[in-house]
C-alpha cells in the first residue's frame, strides 16, 4: 500500500464496505461473554493499513463495548505487516493529523491502541484472550506465491495449473488464519470479517459487469511488454499474491466437522457475499454530464492504484534507476487513465465481498 494518509485518502469504497457492515461488529458485542476477573477486553482489526477507513467502525464497536461494560479497559490491536505506514496510523488515532472524528482513544477513558506489524497467517495475540478479531479487505492476500502467472496478471484470469497452485496455497493459507485466530480467541469470542471474494455469479472486485479492471491491467502491461519498455520476465512477474475465495471455501474449513478448524472450536454464525457500489462511478453518473470523462479518470485511477502500484513497480528489474522504474510505472498508470478518458462506458470497481460471522464455541 502507499503510505503517507495515501491508501485511506484513495480507498472511500473500502471505508464504504466496513460502514455498511458496521452493525455485525455490534451485533458481536452483543454477544461477547463478559470478560473474567476484570481482565481487559481485547479486540484486534487485522490487515489494517493506515487504519482510517475502519475507524469510525472501531469507534462505535469500542462505544458499544463500553456501553456493555462499563469500567473493563480496552485493548485495541491494529495488524499490518512490517511494512505499513504505522505512523499515519498512530497520528489519526489520536488527532494529531487534525482530524478529531471519531478519535476514540481521546474519547473514552481506559482505552489503549497497539500495533503489530506481523503478518495475519500467524498467531500475534496470546491463546485466549482476544474478545472480537476484526478484518476487512485483507485476507484475499496470502503468503506467498506459489508461481508466477504466465499470461495473465492476477489469479481471476488464471488456468491450468498455475490457477490450482494458487488455490491449493489460499486453502492452506484460510485454514492457517483461521487456526491462528481460534488460538487467540477466548471462548464465546468473535470474527468479524468481510473479505474481496468471488461471489455466486462469479463477480469479483472490478469483475462485475462491464470492462474487467484485472483484464485492463494485463493488457496494459502486456501492451508496455509488446513495446519493448519492460521485458518478458517484467510482464511475468506481475502477479497479484491474491486469492479471491468463494463462500465456499471461506466456509468449508467452519462446516467441516473433519476439519482441523473445527476441532479447534470455531463455527460458522453466518456467511453472504454482498456488492458495494464504485463510489467513484456513482459520482461520475450522479453528475449526469457535468463530470468530463477525463475528470472521471483522474478521480478514479488513485483508487487503483493505491493497492496495485507495489505489484508493477516490484515486478520492475531491479537493475533499473529507480527514477526509471517509478517513470514506467507513472506511464502504467497514465495508460489506464487515458483509456477511462477515451471511453469511460464500463469502468468501475465494484467491491464484491464475503461476509462472516465466526464464534468460538
Ligand atoms: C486493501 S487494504 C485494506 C485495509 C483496510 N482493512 C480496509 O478495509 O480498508 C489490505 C491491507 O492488508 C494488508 N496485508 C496484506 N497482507 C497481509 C498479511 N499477511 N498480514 C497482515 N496484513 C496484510 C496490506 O498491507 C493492506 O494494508
């Protein structure tokens, strides 16, 4: 992700999909068991990035926390890996950014906000003592490639076996995540999660109806390949390491009552996919003409990018200058933006995710 405030300034769709969602957080309070002997209630948002599009969702989970529990002390856990922008994170908690929205930990008394920046395939909160684990558009990430993809930048335009690897390494990687977070539960905990998955008439993020983003990306870079500006092995390993699961298979390992995830307590409360509208389209049509195309374009492409630009710029040889790097991939960019201005009919990216309520029995 792009640091700096970037991803949060660039993701209101995202922010859009947790506020729509915010009441399964609620509904979990609901039903947490008290916390025993005063310990602090722990809840933890994992795959947070810079924290900003959760934080109102967070605010109001830790307003109905203390609304249940009046004098018990708060732990909030913000997850990320090493590499995310933990400092724009710390600012906006406490309002130092300017902002005061929603600035809980100013809010309320007894409240107290860490950060881990270790991934969400392992365990990072002690066995049992995690009331609520929270996650929203992360977990499509899994841990590593298995292989690049040879002709096609992302796992939704994959065959063969290179599709297989990667679905073999996102069932592991889900069972994985799911073992870890039923170690860190107490029991009568909760999960709380909306991931990007493939819902059941195949749509999936920017794939839902009109021009598919994940196409646009591969014939754009396979386009700057054609060109000769970046090599064979450049198009190649511009592979998003990400799966887009079904609520299948996010369910499976829940129902299973063979499964390992199973045994360790966890059960499925319930499990839907639902379609969060491109906020940036619905300006667009909402202008009804008084929005250019091109004014679209620019509006829209940041949101692309702040969550795809690694993926090119890492694919880049490294033996490149970095200015040269950073010149292709702004080139990249430029490329989709002209496209969308040419003709913007069909450009969107509709969020499409699968939502899950878990307990631990
Ligand atoms: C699209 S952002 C979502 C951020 C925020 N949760 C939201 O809904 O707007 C995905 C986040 O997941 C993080 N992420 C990716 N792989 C991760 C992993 N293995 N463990 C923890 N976070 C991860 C990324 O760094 C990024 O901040």
């Amino acid at each position: 992700m792009k640091g700096g405030g970037y991803y949060s300034q660039s993701t209101r769709g995202a922010k859009d999909v947790i506020d729509n969602a915010s009441s399964m957080l609620i509904d979990a309070v609901a039903a947490l068991p008290a916390p025993q002997n005063g310990r602090p209630i722990n809840i933890a948002d994992y795959g947070a990035a810079d924290g900003g599009t959760s934080k109102k969702s967070i605010r109001d989970t830790v307003a109905a926390l203390r609304g249940r529990f009046t004098n018990q002390q708060i732990l909030v856990t913000y997850t990320d890996l090493a590499s995310n922008d933990f400092s724009t994170l710390f600012k906006s908690m406490q309002g130092l950014d300017g902002d005061a929205d929603n600035t809980y930990y100013n809010e309320f008394d007894g409240v107290f906000v860490h950060a881990c920046g270790i991934g969400f395939h392992r365990q990072l909160i002690p066995d049992g003592s995690l009331s609520l684990g929270f996650s929203a558009t992360a977990m499509h990430y899994i841990s590593e490639k298995p292989c690049e993809i040879p002709d096609h930048v992302h796992m939704v335009g994959a065959s063969g076996a290179a599709l297989q690897a990667y679905a073999d390494r996102a069932a592991k990687d889900w069972e994985n995540i799911l073992l870890a977070r039923a170690n860190e539960l107490v029991s009568g905990g909760r999960l709380v999660f909306m991931n990007f998955g493939k819902d059941e008439q195949g749509r999936y993020l920017g794939g839902t109806d009109g021009i598919d983003m994940f196409d646009t990306f591969d014939s754009l870079w396979k386009e700057l390949a054609a060109e000769g500006r970046i090599t064979q092995d450049e198009y190649v390993n511009a592979s998003f390491s990400q799966f887009y699961r079904t609520k299948e298979e996010f369910s499976a390992p829940l129902l299973d009552t063979a499964s390992p995830v199973h045994a360790a307590g966890l059960r499925l409360i319930s499990a839907h996919t639902g379609v969060v509208k491109c906020p940036y389209r619905a300006a667009f049509e909402a202008a009804n003409g008084a929005m250019s195309a091109r004014e679209f374009a620019v509006s829209y492409i940041p949101t692309l990018r702040s969550w795809s630009e690694t993926v090119f710029a890492t694919a880049l040889d490294r033996g490149r200058p970095a200015d040269e790097r950073a010149a292709i991939v702004d080139d990249f960019f430029q490329r989709y933006e002209d496209r969308v201005a040419t003709n913007p009919d069909g450009h969107a990216m509709d969020y499409v995710h699968c939502y899950l309520a878990i307990e631990k029995v």
